[in-house]
C-alpha cells in the first residue's frame, strides 16, 4: 500500500481490515475508526472504508457508522493505532 501515497514524514499505517486508529478532537471526544477495506476507486484514487464510534468526556459511546476518505485524508487524520 504504500506505492499509493506520498509519504510526507515517514509515516506509514499498515491498513488491513480490522486495524483500529483513533483520533482525538478537542473537548477530548475520542474517534475510532475501524478499517474494513482499502480500495482504488474508479480514478485509481485509494480510498478507506472504516466504522466510526466517538467516545465522548461523559464516557457516552456513539456509533457513527460507516465512512469513507481518501487514503490521504485518512492517514493524515488518523494517526494513532490502538489495539483491536
């Protein structure tokens, strides 16, 4: 996977299904997404298809669904791997 991006600073998440990364927002609302696949769309632009939940400050868990980003977009909102 990694022919399919530039990488800019050395970063490069291995995005297998069921690989987990999180993101922290302010007022410490907890994204995690939930890697089903990485496929090319019809362009040859790689795109992740995740289930997303947030954790919010009141220990309240949303289940947000599923997503789609550019691999790109992904990797650089993305960063943190956490445990399955």
């Amino acid at each position: 996977m990694g022919g399919w991006f530039v990488k800019k600073d050395g970063y490069e998440p291995e995005l297998e299904p069921g690989a987990m990364f999180r993101y922290v927002r302010a007022g410490n609302f907890v994204e995690t997404a939930k890697v089903l696949a990485v496929k090319k769309d019809g362009l040859g632009i790689p795109h992740v298809r995740f289930d997303m939940t947030v954790d919010t400050p009141s220990k309240i868990r949303l289940v947000e669904g599923r997503r789609i980003l550019s691999l790109a977009s992904f990797t650089q909102l993305y960063r943190e791997r956490v445990p399955a």
